[in-house]
C-alpha cells in the first residue's frame, strides 16, 4: 500500500511538470517567494497588500488553504473574483514562509499553489539542546527569521553562533531569577523579539483559579452527610483529633470524674444550611443536625435507639478519686486510711441528637484547607443514656454511671463533635483540586499536583486561587533535558460573564500548564513518535522499534522533535490556538536484510491549530487547520523505492515535492474535523443507595485572553 502510494505520488508530482494546468483560477494580489514587512498599513519597504485576490473564470466556492486553515468560506466572492482582507488573516499568519493552496482535491486540475515570507517581528528563538552542568548548562539555540539574526541574548549573557552552523551557544545559571529564562532576538533591520521559558518542574503562581456558587455548594451537602454518617473513631483516630488524653469532666460531689473515651461512633448526619456570610470573609454559615439511624422523638427525655443506631455512641473510660483532686493529679492512688481510692470502670454513652448552627471560619494552611467552628457555636445534645459496661464492676463505676447524662454537657463531647464537622467539610474541601498522573509503557510517569494559595468568600460564593505544576515522578536516567516550556506571563484574568448569568462554577485555566505538558512529555520520550507502516503500529520514545520487529520490506517512520512543542492562544476575539514543533526530523527507513535502513531523513517544522468551542453539553474541539509541513532540508541515503529489480531514485527536490503534494492532498480531508466531547452529569451513590446527580452544562468558554476559561452550571438532586 505504501509502496503504491509512493508510486502514485511520484508519478503525479512528475507528470505535474508536464501537464498544462487546466485551472482557470490566479492569484493576483501576492507574488510567489516575495518576501513582504509588513502589512499594508503598517508601512515597510515591502508590504502586504490589503487582500488576498484570487481570480477566475466561472464563479464557485473555492477551497482555499491558508497555511493549512480552510478559508475558502471566509472569502468574499464576486463573478470574476473571491477576496479576503489580510487583517482577517492575522490569526494565521507565520512569521517566515506562508503557504497557499487551492483547490487541491481536483489534483491534475488543482488551482495554483504559493508561498511568500512574512518578515514583520523579530527572530524566533527555540532551544535545541542542553549540555554541561545543571547549575551552569550550556544552551544551544536555534533562530528563525527571514532576515539575518543581528544577535540573541538568553537572560543577558549574549549567545554565539561559534561555529558558523547556525546554533549560538551561551552558558547560563541554571536557577534564573523566578524560574524564567528570557529569550531576545533582534534582526538586521531591528526588530526585536523576547520568548520566556519557565524552568522544568517551576510552579505556576495561579494555575488555575475557581469560583464555586452557593448552588454547586449546596449540591455537594448530601456527599457530606454521606461522609459524616456511619464514621467510627478507634484510639488511634481519636488522638490524631486530639481527644485522647484523659480529661477532667466532673465534680460528683466526693470524688473527682475524670473521662478517657475509647471509641466513638457517629449515627446519622444532615448539613440543613451552607451558605456564605454576608457580613465577613472567608465564613460560613452553618446547620449540622446529627441523628439515629432509625425512628426516634426528639428530646423527649427517652433513648430508644443502640449504640449501633444512635446519634452519637461513645464507649467511656470513667475514674474517679477521692478528695481534694491535687492527691490525683500527684499520682497518689490510695489515701492512708484505705477507704477512698482511685478507682475505673466503662461505660456506654448513647446521645441520641445533636444540633449544631453558627458560623465557620474557612482557612488555609500550607495550601490545604482548614475549618474552625467559632466559639460562638451553639451545640446542643439531647437526650442521653448511660449503660454500664460489663468490664466496669467497681462500685464507683456503678454510681458514676448513673451521672453519665451529665456528661454531654462537658467541653470533651462538643470539642469531639466540633472535630467531626470540622474534618469532614475540609477533607471535602481539599479535593477541589487539578491532578493527574501519566505515565507511558517505559513506567515513566508525571504527576500534576496542586495547592490552594488563597480563598476569599462573599454573599454567594466562594472563590479559591491555586499554584503548582507538573514533575517528572521517578525520572528515568535517560531522561531527556530540556530547558524548560514557553511561558506566557499575562494574568489568568477575570472570570466570565455567561449571558444567561446563571453559572455556578467558573474556572480560569493557566495555559503554561499546557506547555509544561508538552516539555515534560518531550522529556520522557513520549513525543518521539514512531510508527510501523506496515501494521500501522504507533509507538513512542527512541528505538520503539527494534531489528527483531517487523519483516523485510516494512517501513518506518520516526517523528523526533529538537525540542518540546508550544501551543500558543491567539489572545484576540477567536479561540483558536496553534500548537507546532520547529526544527523536527522526520526519518523513514526500510527492513532490508533483518536490519533497518535509513531512506531519507528531513529537517522540518510543523504545525497545527485547532479552535475550541463549548455548546451547552457538548466540547468541540475542531481541527481547523490541517498539519502544515515546511520542509527546511532533506538528504536521501537511500533509494526511495527498491523492488530488486528496479531501483527508484528522484533529485531531493523532487523528494520535497512528493512529501508537499502529499501534504497538499491530505488538507481538504484533514481540516474542518470536528472532535465533540460530551460533558456527562456527576453521579455518586450513597452508601444508603440514593443517588445523587448533577445535571452539568456550559454556560461560555473563552480563551482570548491567552487562557481557558469557562463557566458551567451544576445542577444538583438527589433521587
């Protein structure tokens, strides 16, 4: 298939040469491998004309391909001619070589296709390899313009091209000023270009930041009941809260009660009101009724639920010393005359409800949520009942007992309750967060971890900032280095406005996180692509493939980029972005004789864009602009078709030509490719069995200002 491919390619690349193009359309407004400064009026020696002019006998809609984006529908059309301003191509537009396609599906009818060179900011520098110490590396840099680079500085220290080959060199510190590596540039004619790079592993100060509504809040207060209910505390647990030690809890008159409690049950809980106080930040308001886990009147002086049902059960170490309480605290345990001593025994504390209202200071510690209920807090226990454990047969346990309902109201039990609230909200809390692990087949792995910065909260909401970033986890010792991702510093911005104005949730996503992607999947090896013509295998990393795969005959093509990828938002009234590698090889080989040999290898950039949508339930991520090839170098070490019997061979040029044509032909199937993702509702399942759903929508979503926002609705019920 590959081989009749190539074949085909060849021929009609060959035969394109001797064939009169039959086309009746022209471009008359730009001029093949012309290089323009500028844009009309923007002045320059050699502008751009006003529009892109495409002439033609018989009027029809044209498929016109702007460096790879279909804007064929875009243009204006008149009987003799179709037109676009070259304003409304900005978005498009490269620095460098541009190229136009037309009407490529028609192949030996095909309109013209063109290039001319875009020469309007300064170089672009990109990083190709690091070498040295990791406190002093050496970078190597590559520049790109259609002018001559002048010179290029990376965080001052000026770069040299030494060797004459292209690549400047300059040893830096490896631990720059805020994790940034700031790349100038500046061409014979003057103009002057800075690209930032943020340093492998760096924290992004706001990697995304959210505004959560009291009706996404509300929605999340079943799963907080859920996880309230049925809660059991061991010793252990209990310490960790700080309620382990012994404590004093009462006078009983001659003697001293002092309480240990052992293990600590939890019925039933229901959060009646979480709302966010009007009058201060960061509180919250709050109505927590804790109850048995089956039917009972509320506080009518009577316990008819176990200790496996009620509201709170708690197993009590109760002991007791005589008078004056210092003897105790002095560890003296028996009084001379023998009569009074320190004695224990168990027992079991049933409360059958509790209510809890006031408010809750919301805080953070070291990026991790924290809630105190207030002083203020009214906590109110109702109806209690003490049962004398079997294992407490001292005659002090047997009389204390009977006063144990007297202890719900001792700070031990409210302090406890307070405890169970508290964690709950802030382990709840504290998994609003990004992260994400991805590792490859190799067991190379990254992880995405983040932490709250800040949280602030008003009359409706509440809003939560985050910083963190992306790590290699168990680097591989092959890992490959890499000076670090394009980092754009524009604030993440304000939130969106939705037109319905009635959104819940809204995120602002930084966009260097997507860039940090791209260097920490480079560095791993998991944008070195290689793929098995034959069975159409796709691998990743260097030397996928090996001698002991595939059979003689097989192709393979490698796909091995200098450097990470970038993505870049173009920052205006569109939301469409650009993701592209500069100076990749793409290298094909070929089995022969059990072992893979090189046919040719290329020096190439591409690129690709997309435009991202969001339409009520559904994500659209639409593929607008096919794969743009632009070939830089090629050699052949090979011939390009070898059937034994007969050998092909073509000049490199003629090389590059199939590769474009390819390239060219592939762009009407390739654009206009619609991904659609649907947002499906959020579903948890009760440990009761009742399922809670949220119905979720977008509201708006927007990445003009170089990052993603979007807004959505939650809707919650439970069933």
């Amino acid at each position: 298939m590959i081989k009749q491919m190539l074949i085909a390619l060849s021929v009609a690349t060959i035969m394109s040469g001797c064939i009169p193009n039959r086309s009746d359309v022209s471009v008359n407004s730009v001029q093949n491998n012309k290089t323009y400064d500028g844009y009309h009026d923007q002045g320059g020696s050699s502008p751009l004309p006003e529009k892109l002019v495409i002439s033609y006998d018989s009027p029809r809609d044209l498929q016109v391909f702007f460096n790879g984006v279909q804007i064929g529908r875009k243009m204006t059309y008149e009987p003799r001619q179709a037109w676009i301003k070259f304003s409304d191509l900005k978005d498009f537009m490269r620095e460098g070589t541009n190229k136009l396609v037309i009407d490529p599906q028609l192949i030996l009818n095909a309109g013209p296709s063109m290039t001319f060179i875009a020469d309007t900011e300064g170089p672009t520098v990109q990083p190709v390899k690091i070498s040295g110490s990791e406190a002093n590396p050496t970078v190597h840099l590559s520049a790109y313009d259609a002018s001559d680079v002048a010179w290029i500085r990376i965080n001052g220290t000026p770069a040299e091209d030494d060797d004459g080959d292209g690549i400047y060199t300059a040893v830096v510190n490896g631990n720059p000023t805020n994790d940034i590596f700031v790349l100038e540039a500046e061409d014979e004619h003057g103009r002057y270009k800075k690209t930032e790079y943020l340093k492998n592993g760096a924290e992004i100060k706001g990697i995304f930041r959210a505004e959560v509504g009291e009706g996404a809040i509300q929605g999340l207060t079943p799963l907080l009941n859920n996880a309230m209910a049925g809660q059991r505390f061991d010793r252990e647990a209990l310490e960790r809260s700080g309620v382990g030690n012994v404590l004093y809890a009462m006078d009983a008159g001659v003697a001293h009660v002092y309480i240990k409690v052992e293990t600590m049950y939890i019925g039933k809980g229901s959060i009646n009101e979480f709302s966010f106080a009007d009058e201060k930040d960061n509180r919250i308001n709050l109505n927590v009724h804790m109850f048995p886990d089956q039917a009972y009147t509320h506080n009518d002086g009577n316990v008819t639920a176990t200790k496996e049902t009620a509201g709170i059960y708690a197993k009590v170490k109760l002991m007791t010393t005589c008078k004056p309480r210092s003897w105790y605290e002095e560890q003296i345990k028996r009084l001379e005359f023998g009569f009074c001593r320190t004695d224990w025994g168990y027992v079991d504390l049933l409360i059958e409800t509790v209510d809890v209202t006031g408010q809750v200071d919301l805080t953070l510690n070291d990026g991790r949520f924290s809630v105190d209920l207030l002083d203020s807090v009214n906590i109110q226990m109702y109806d209690t009942k003490g049962i004398l454990d079997k294992e407490g047969n001292s005659w002090t346990g047997r009389l204390i007992s009977r006063l144990v309902p007297t202890l719900k109201n001792t700070g031990l039990f409210k302090t406890m309750t307070r405890n169970i609230i508290e964690s709950t909200i802030a382990n709840n809390l504290n998994q609003i967060r990004i992260g994400m692990n991805i590792s490859n087949e190799e067991g190379h792995s990254f992880d995405l971890s983040t932490y709250a910065d800040s949280v602030t909260t008003d009359d409706d909401s509440m809003t939560m900032t985050y910083n963190g970033g992306l790590k290699i986890a168990n680097a591989p010792d092959n890992l490959i280095r890499s000076l670090g991702s394009v980092y754009q510093a524009q604030p993440i911005g304000e939130y969106l406005t939705s037109d319905t104005g009635n959104s819940n949730l809204r995120v602002n996503v930084n966009s260097n996180v997507i860039n940090q992607g791209l260097d920490t999947l480079y560095s791993i090896g998991m944008t070195h692509v290689t793929v098995n013509l034959s069975d159409r295998k796709v691998l990743f990393g260097p030397e996928a493939i090996g001698d002991d795969d595939g059979k003689n005959g097989d192709r393979m093509l490698e796909l091995v980029p200098s450097g990470p990828g970038s993505i870049f938002f173009h920052g205006t009234d569109t939301n469409q972005a650009d993701i592209g590698y500069r100076n990749a090889t793409m290298r094909v080989s070929e089995k022969k004789d059990g072992k893979w040999e090189q046919l040719f290898f290329a020096n190439a950039d591409i690129e690709a864009g997309v435009l991202m949508e969001a339409r009520d339930k559904i994500m659209a991520i639409t593929i607008n602009q096919s794969p743009n090839l632009q070939i830089n170098n090629l050699v052949q070490t090979g011939p390009l078709l070898d059937l034994g019997f007969f050998k092909l061979n073509v000049p490199d040029e003629t090389l590059i030509r199939i590769v474009q044509f390819g390239f060219d032909i592939l762009y009407p199937y390739l654009s206009n490719t619609e991904l659609k993702i649907d947002i499906p509702n959020l579903e948890s399942e009760l440990d009761n069995g009742q399922k809670v759903s949220s119905e979720v929508t977008t509201d708006a979503f927007d990445t003009g200002n170089g990052h993603l926002r979007f807004n959505m609705s939650i809707n919650p019920q439970v069933d």
